[in-house]
C-alpha cells in the first residue's frame, strides 16, 4: 500500500516523493493536535455565540409586533439593522478589524484563542437569526393556547416556545456548529490554529500535498461525524416522530397478538 501511495504521488508530482516521508511524520506528530485545536476553538465560539445569539433570537420573536411580548418597534429595527449588518461582513475581514479586540481579551491576535474572539462575533448574529427561523416554525395555536390559561411570557418562552422548537433548535445548533468549523478552518489563512492552518500554511503554502490532501479529509470527517450526531439528537427528541414511531410498533403489537389467538383459537363446531 505504501510502495503505491509513494508511486501514485510520484506520478503526479516527482518532487512529492522525496519529502513524503518528512510529511508523513509531521502528519503523526501534528494532526492530532491540530484536530484538537479545531474542535477546542469550534466548541467555545459555538457556546459563546449561542450565549449571545439565543437571547436575541428568542427576543426577535418574542419582541415583534404579534409577539407575546411586544418590544418598541423602533428598536426590534435597530437591532434586525444590527444583525443584519453583522451578518454582511465577510468573515476573513471581520477578523482582520477584530483583531484589537481580541488582543484586549486575551492578549494575542494570532493562534487559537485569538480565533474564537472573531468566530463568536461572525457565528453570534448567524444563530440569532436560526433560532428566530427554529421559533417561529411553531404552532401559533400553542402559544394561544398557553395564554388562554394565563402564562406569563416567561412562562410561554421557558415552559411552551423553547420545548417545542427543540428539534429544530438541535438542527440549528448543527447548521452552526459545522459553519462555525468553517470559518475556524478559514481562519487559519490569516493567523488562526487548528486544521486550516495545517491545511494552509504547510500543506499549501508550502508544497506539502500530503498534508494539505490529510487536513482537508480530517475537516471533512470532523463535519460527517457532527452532523450525524446533530442529526441523531434532533430525531430523537421530535416527539412528531418518535410518537409516530411507538403508534407503529404498538399497532404491530397488536396485530401480532390478534394474530397468535386467531391461530391458538380451536376451530368451530362444523
């Protein structure tokens, strides 16, 4: 398998086969720890955007004029201008003008720490604007419901809205934990850590297929193992689908049974 790698990158590129044993141990050395780096950095922007873009969610819909909490309309505008805006930004630049900021907060504007200051402030905006799409998915008539019997609207936000929209909040969480992975990714072009560096600075400033080829599948797997489990989550707490699963099974239950006793019943008298 080996003598085939080294011949197939000989092909392509006769260069690639003197140095495939020096990337090959970089590879052994490095990727774990760059893995580790994209996950560390993608996990706290993921839990620092969320902190700051659920609440606003949840207030876009709560705050809007036929929410169960109206806000002033002149500043639900200010702040859709304000996400809006934040939203516009291409990340790349965005991090270039946060980099101050994220000198102030933790001391560096290069590495991983560095990178989650920007990563929040792009990811913040993006899940405020999920969870307000997750939350207006739901039956209006709960809502009516829930203020008929005189829920306050805290009560309507903790007790009704945020259950109900769990799975599509799960969903959303995915969508932005693997953009987030992203961006993380991208960061590395201009001082960020992880695999996007790896992939970046080694593998493709540098020449180093073999690494660029290896950090690229790595990011790939990271996103198929996250979705999945994003995935996974969401079906498992939709109660639309596991009631629709357990009425199945009971139904084949039942008819298993009937079944069994039409068999074990001894024929009628002729």
């Amino acid at each position: 398998m080996a003598e085939w790698i080294i011949s197939f990158f000989s092909i392509t590129d006769p260069k690639l086969a003197k140095d495939i044993t020096e990337q090959v141990g970089y590879l052994v050395n490095n990727l774990g720890f760059a893995a580790w780096e994209t996950v560390y950095s993608t996990v706290l922007a993921t839990l620092f955007a969320y902190l700051i873009g659920l609440p606003l969610g949840v207030l876009l819909v709560v705050g809007a004029a036929d929410g169960v909490r109206p806000l002033p309309g002149p500043l639900m505008k200010v702040l859709n201008v304000v996400i809006n805006l934040l939203r516009s930004v291409p990340f790349l630049i965005l991090m270039v003008v946060v980099f101050p900021l994220a000198r102030v907060i933790v001391g560096t504007s290069i590495g991983t720490n560095a990178s989650i200051v920007p990563l929040t402030i792009a990811a913040f905006p993006f899940v405020a604007r999920l969870v307000e799409g997750s939350l207006r998915e739901m039956d209006r008539g709960t809502i009516e419901a829930a203020q008929a019997m005189g829920c306050t609207p805290f009560q309507i936000v903790w007790k009704v809205i945020l259950p109900e929209s769990l799975p599509s909040l799960l969903t959303g969480f995915t969508t932005a934990f693997i953009t987030i992975l992203g961006y993380g990714a991208m960061s590395g072009a201009i001082g960020g850590g992880g695999l996007g560096n790896m992939a970046l600075n080694r593998g493709h400033t540098r020449g180093m297929r073999v690494v660029l080829y290896v950090a690229v599948i790595a990011l790939v797997v990271l996103v198929q193992i996250f979705q999945s489990l994003g995935t996974h989550l969401a079906v498992r707490v939709d109660k639309r689908i596991t009631d629709r699963g357990a009425g199945r099974a009971a139904g084949n239950r039942r008819r298993a049974r009937a079944e069994r006793s039409r068999r074990m019943d001894p024929p009628g008298p002729l």
